[in-house]
C-alpha cells in the first residue's frame, strides 16, 4: 500500500497482531540519527527509557527494539499502558538540512518481515529544517492506528528531546555514559574520514550491546598475504577489512592506531594504520600488498604469531591487546600453533581469527575449545565472503567473546 504524507489509518488495515517493523531509509551523504520516542498521553517523554536509538537500542520491555541502523521491531503488546503513542524521527547530526536528502522512504514490515505499507519522500519536501517526525503510530479509541505526518521540524535531535518534555544533561553525570563516549568515536571519525562515519555509528552499537564503551586496548591485525588470498587483495576485501577495524582502533586506542603485520612464508611488520593513512593502505604502504617483503606466498602462522606477542611483551601496563587475524585456510602447523596460543594466553592477548574465502583452518576452528591454557584466549569464525554478513553483524561477531576474555583475563591478574 502507497501511504501519503497526512494520511492515518487503523493500524489493522496494514498489519495482522501487534508485531511489525517501521523501516526508515534515507538517502544522504549527512549523518542522520533515528530515534523512536515513546510518549505518554500528555504527548511527553515522561520516562527517557522509552527513547529508542543506537545508545539505547531496546526499552526496558522489549517493546521496540532498533535494529541495525534503520529499522526498529515494534510489539504493541509489550508496551505498558502508560505509552500511548510512538514517534518516529530522523534528525541530522552536525551541519545540512533536510533539503539536501534524496529519494528516501519510511515503510511498513509485518511479522514475516514483508512490507505492507511504503510511503517515499524527499528533500523536496523540506526546506532548512534540521529533523523530521516521520510518521506517529497510537492509540485510539482502543484501537492503534497510523499517521504519516512528514513534519519538519527545525533543530535537532536535542530540540527534539527538549519538545518531548525531555531533558538534555548539560554535564555529563558521575557515572560513565555510553553517550559521551559514541559522540566522541563519531567526531574522531568525522574529522579526518568522514566516508567512515556510518561505519563508526555500526560499530558503536556493538559496542554498546557488548557493554566495551570503557574498555581501553590496542589494536592489531594480521593479514594473511600467501598466493591463496590474491583475489581478495585483488578484489579489494582485504582493504575493506581495515576500513571496517578503523573505527574500532579510534575507540580501543587512544592513539587510534592498528599495529599490522603480513605474513606468507615469513613475516612483515607493516606501518601502523592511522585516520591518516587507512585509504588505500593495502595498496599503498611497502609498495602494495604485490610488493611486501613476505617471503615465498605460502602460509606459516607460527612465524608471524611468534613476533606479535614478541612485539607485546615490551608492554608491561596489561592493556589488553584485540588481535584480529585473517586467514583463508591452508592452515598445518597445527602443534606450533597449538604451543603458541596455550603460552600466548597468559599474556593480555585476545586473538580473533576470521577465515576469509578459503577452507582447511585447521586448529584454528579449534582454538575456542583448547584445553589446557589459563584462559580462552580465542575465538574464530569463517565467511565465504566479506558481504556475506552486513556490517552490524560483523561487528557483533567481531566483540562476541572479547568481553568473556576480559572478565577471564581479570579473574586470572593477566589484566588489572
């Protein structure tokens, strides 16, 4: 169904039950937050935890959930009486107005996840304002309808707040936020690449959901440079792999630096990977992937393994060190390996080893489940491809067990 800016309507003509999806898809090189606000029938925020958005991705019912960047799950049935109406806003963060947006769209998903209602716009709609109350879904009558409204609205995402009887903490408060920590990750990333932006608001969520917004580490990564992985340096998904661990190194890291290294028959330290220096690093630094100083492109893990924690035993302050290591199989130093990460794991080393496009991973695929060390230092996980998996989800795969480590690595005095 083709739903028009103004128009309402039960709820029911669109949806079966309670359950559905509002899809938000704006098209536009500015950053833009979406937030869902849940309000009261004063038409207020009268509780904050019903204001959904990337530092506060669920209510504390479960009743809407955001998902990835643009969607949020809705069960009405969850919600308590107090909420009688959800708004759905887009506000932009930083510099622009809303007549820069392209073809853009808001649309309405069933419990099967099929879309039943879609309702297009565009800058053209809008004029300087700087947010948009897209559409409203409510009670009445004991009934929940649907109003498309398409309102501008002309500040931001704080004004908004501010018009929701919200308020907006003019210092931050004792206790950590993760709020303080997104804006700063999302400026780092603004200022020297904003082409990374989106990238950084993605990962942000999974941080969030892994509860790592305090934690400090260094970053580094490893990358598999044997014959075997051509068509991915070719392809450019190895380049893809640093553009995607950047943001995480600017959070991690106060320096916002990843360590890297290559490795085929023997190992190269690379430069360190900066805001400054990640475009086109694969292609670039040392002359080009084709170039480095690896020795025969056949694989040997256990050298390259060895000079990373070499390189880390110069630390002495027990930050912790996330070590990412992309591999496409081949994989046969099997005992080595296994020597290496027993040892390995009473140092502040976590190794997440990603097996890219290949097979034969050997222990690799093994590492979670090795006896025998302190603690479980490893985790793996394989793709066929790079875009097999969105982004959110690789992030989320990325920080599944590093907080478990971390918590270990404590308990155990190999971290403070």
């Amino acid at each position: 169904m083709h739903i028009s800016q103004g128009q309402r309507m039960p709820l029911s003509n669109l949806v079966q039950g309670q359950q559905l999806s509002f899809v938000i898809q704006i098209q536009s090189p500015l950053n833009i937050d979406l937030v869902c606000f849940g309000l009261d029938a004063q038409g207020q925020l009268s509780d904050d935890r019903y204001m959904t958005f990337f530092n506060q991705p669920n209510t504390p019912c479960q009743s809407v959930q955001q998902r990835g960047m643009d969607e949020f799950a809705v069960d009405l049935a969850k919600l308590p009486a107090s909420i009688e109406r959800l708004v759905f806003t887009a506000a932009i963060d930083g510099s622009g107005a809303m007549h820069d947006i392209q073809a853009s769209s808001f649309s309405i998903k069933n419990a099967q996840g099929l879309i039943v209602a879609n309702c297009p716009f565009s800058g053209s709609n809008f004029a300087a304002e700087k947010a948009i109350m897209l559409a409203d879904i409510y009670r009445k009558d004991g009934q929940w309808r649907i109003a498309s409204n398409l309102q501008g609205f002309n500040e931001g995402l704080a004004a908004l707040v501010k018009h929701f009887g919200g308020e907006i903490a003019d210092e931050p408060s004792p206790a950590p936020e993760p709020a303080p920590v997104k804006v700063a990750l999302e400026k780092k990333i603004a200022a020297a690449a904003p082409h990374l932006v989106s990238l950084a608001k993605k990962a942000q969520v999974s941080l969030e959901k892994a509860q790592l917004t305090e934690v400090k580490a260094r970053v580094a990564l490893v990358l598999d440079a044997s014959g075997s992985m051509n068509n991915q340096y070719s392809r450019g998904r190895v380049q893809e792999v640093v553009n995607r661990l950047i943001p995480l190194a600017v959070h991690f890291d106060d320096d916002a630096t990843i360590d890297c290294w290559a490795f085929a028959a023997k190992p190269q330290k690379l430069s360190d990977i900066t805001l400054a220096n990640h475009k086109d690093f694969i292609a670039t630094d040392h002359e080009g992937w084709r170039d480095w100083d690896v020795g025969s492109r056949v694989n040997n893990e256990p050298k390259v393994m060895e000079q990373v924690i070499a390189h880390y035993l110069d630390y002495e302050d027990q930050v912790p060190v996330y070590v990412l290591f992309i591999s496409d199989g081949g994989v046969n130093e099997n005992k080595k390996i296994t020597k290496l990460m027993t040892e390995a794991a009473q140092r502040p080393l976590f190794w997440q080893f990603v097996g890219l496009g290949g097979r034969g991973y050997g222990i690799l695929e093994k590492l979670d489940d090795l006896t025998g060390r302190v603690v479980d230092n490893c985790n793996f996980f394989a793709l066929d491809d790079l875009h097999q998996v969105s982004e959110e989800q690789l992030y989320d795969q990325l920080m599944e067990e590093f907080p478990n480590w971390i918590k270990a690595a404590k308990a155990k005095a190999i971290l403070q």
